[in-house]
C-alpha cells in the first residue's frame, strides 16, 4: 500500500471500494493483458463493515463472473431462483415466472464481495478520499486528503450514486426523487419456497422477498415505502411488515416471524432514500463512470447490480480493442464508444423500472382496478418477455 507518494504514472486508476470498483479491477488483473503494476484502486471503503443486504443476479452475468474472474462460491452461499412471483391485492391471480434452469442467484453482498477476488501484490491501494482532479491532454489527476497525487491516463469512477467524483467534474445528470424509502432487512419464514422470489404491489408499497440460501429460513425483504405513509407511522419496521405479510399471505401457509438470529447484523434493519438518477454521457475528459455513479434505479427489478457486473465486462472489452491496437485508454473517443455500447440497456432498464413503478403506485381506484385485471391476463400476453427481460438479463 502506497501512501503520501508524489505523482506516480498509472494507465488505470480505479476509484471506489464497493462491489463495481473490485469488480472493476478484478476484470481488468484476471483477464491477463494488461500491467498490474500500472493499475490503482482508490478504495476508502471500511472492510470490517457486512453488509447483509442481498443483490440478484441473473443466470447470464452470474456464469460470465465464474467463467471470467477468481469466483470460486460455494452453492452453499447463494440461492438459485427458479420462479418469480408478482402479486397485488389481487391475490387470486399472482403473475409466475418459471425457469426450467434458472433466472439467476441471490447473494448477500458481503459474501458476494469476499468472493471477488484477484492478487493484490501488484496493485496500488490507496485508503484516502479524492478532494480535488485536473486534467491534460494526457492524463487525469487526482489529488487525495493525504497529500498523495495520482497521475492516470484514464480514471474508472465506480464511487456509488452519491460519487464524489461526478461531482467534482460537473458531469450532469437528471434526478428523479420518487419520494420513497427502502426499508431492508431479515424476517423469518418456514414454509417459503428457497428458489422462489415475490415482488408484491401494494398501495403505496411494494415489498421484495428475497430467500437467502441458509438453515435458519431467512428471508430478506426490500420494502419501498411512501414518505408520507413513513413520516406518519415511525413504528418498528420488524412489527409492522410481518403484520402486512401475515395478513396477505394468510391464505398460503405462510408465517413471519423476527429473525431469531444471536447475529446483531440480521436484526438490524436499513433505511435509505431512493431516487433515480439518469446520467446520459457519464464521461469526461479521462474520465468515466460506471456501477451506480452511471445509473440509480429502483431496487424492485433486482437490476442495479447486474447492469454494473455488465458495465465492467463492456469496458474491459473496449479497454482490450484499445490495449491490442496501441490505442490511448483515455481518449475520448473511446468512452464515447463504450457510453453507445451501454446507452440502449441501461435506458431500457431505467426507464422500464421507473414506468413500473409508477403504474403500481396509482392511487386512481378505477386505473388499480385496470392493473388488478392486466395481472391476471398478462400470463397470457407478449408483455410477460418484458418482465422476463428484466428479470434474465437477456
């Protein structure tokens, strides 16, 4: 680790220590063609900190990360979804997605993150935040709190939706507040099916319940709730979504309960805003943002990861076009080929999770009756492919 050094010369600096930024970095050593000891990781993450919420990934990204880098996982570590349920307050009629294989795995991030993996003994890591950037028609700089100054010919910000980076360089981007919280933690259930994820659309909310492969029957919820519905009804989150979910799966069998858990991280329950942000030339001058620093989305597709694990592999492939012909990682050009190669998908997927979410959030009675209808008689219709798109990736 390299600490308070003057202007070293890199030609790829990595920055942010979540899933994105080490998946970023893991691509670009386990491919094999480029120099480690010219690569950095700008990573002000806490490793001690778990965190116990649980991403998706689809079947496609999820065999391209074991074919691709060092993710050796245990089955015992993830849950393979082999059907996904839709439900509304039309119980009767829940829209089920079945896959003869599967759509794809929930993993919880910890776990996830541990397992991406690559030989740190090459590659410069940097613990200290970035405060202030410049650049030349060479490289980009970044000057760090610690003193220490890093020169690179492309800069790879995957620093989260709040990235200090995109602010730093003025990027522009559009912000949509849908004005509601995500609420997530562990509940238990007996009787729910391990390869079998819900999403359910309720006024004003919708809960994912998401099966964590473990012996303890832990289920993880991801509760989208309406601010106003929360300002007014600060009760313990535990409580008032068991009582939810008793009373609408009392007709299946199903029971949740408090996780009995000693574990302190599976009691603890997280809150966080959700807004959508949409950042439509995530580039400048060497510099390029991928992960959520790229695109906010709401959490209901189970999409925000597997658009970044796509970011990465579709940045190596224009980094390696670049490394085979003598070409500048930095230039221009090449991240304005990268942002068209990514535009399509990554407008899809914003746009389409951010419709769907506003159609479940209609509060017309005659517009919910419509909705309540078109579940029952979308299994029947085209328009099942765009929620199997969403959910496979392809």
């Amino acid at each position: 680790m390299k600490k308070n050094e003057y202007t070293k010369n890199y030609d790829i600096t990595i920055v942010g220590g979540g899933l994105a930024g080490k998946l970023m970095l893991s691509v670009l050593i386990n491919c094999g063609v480029f120099d480690e000891n010219k690569l950095c990781w700008v990573n002000t993450d806490n490793e001690n900190f778990k965190d116990v919420r649980v991403s998706f990934i689809n079947y496609k990204n999820f065999i391209k990360l074991k074919k691709r880098i060092q993710f050796d996982i245990s089955s015992k570590d993830y849950s393979v979804i082999k059907k996904i349920e839709l439900h509304n307050k039309n119980e009767n009629y829940p829209l089920k997605f079945k896959d003869l294989n599967n759509h794809g795995i929930i993993i919880r991030n910890d776990i996830l993150k541990k397992n991406i993996k690559f030989s740190e003994k090459k590659v410069d890591i940097y613990k200290s935040k970035v405060i202030s950037t410049k650049f030349d028609e060479f490289n980009r700089y970044l000057f760090l709190k610690d003193g220490t100054k890093i020169k690179s010919a492309l800069v790879i910000s995957a620093d989260g939706n709040l990235s200090p980076l995109r602010e730093l360089c003025k990027i522009k981007y559009l912000n949509n507040n849908l004005n509601h919280t995500i609420i997530t933690g562990y509940l238990e259930c007996k009787n729910f099916k391990n390869s079998t994820a819900k999403q359910i659309f309720l006024k004003n909310n919708f809960i994912g319940l998401l099966p964590v492969n473990d012996k303890k029957n832990l289920i993880n919820f991801v509760w989208s709730i309406d601010n106003k519905i929360l300002n007014t009804n600060k009760t313990n989150f535990h409580e008032k979504i068991i009582q939810m979910l008793n009373k609408f799966f009392l007709k299946n069998n199903l029971t949740f309960n408090s996780p009995k858990s000693k574990e302190d991280k599976f009691k603890r329950v997280q809150t966080y805003p959700i807004n959508v942000k949409f950042v439509n030339n995530p580039f400048k001058e060497r510099l390029i943002l991928i992960g959520d620093a790229a695109h906010t989305i709401h959490p209901l597709a189970g999409q925000g990861f597997n658009l970044s694990i796509e970011d990465c592999f579709d940045m190596l492939k224009c980094l390696q076009n670049a490394k085979f012909i003598g070409r500048d990682f930095g230039k221009l050009s090449l991240l304005k080929t990268y942002n068209n190669i990514r535009k399509t998908r990554k407008n899809f997927i914003t746009l389409a999770t951010t419709v769907i979410f506003y159609v479940f959030s209609i509060k017309n009675n005659q517009l919910n009756n419509i909705i309540n209808y078109s579940i029952e008689k979308i299994e029947k219709t085209s328009l099942k492919e765009i929620f199997k798109f969403l959910a496979k990736g392809y």
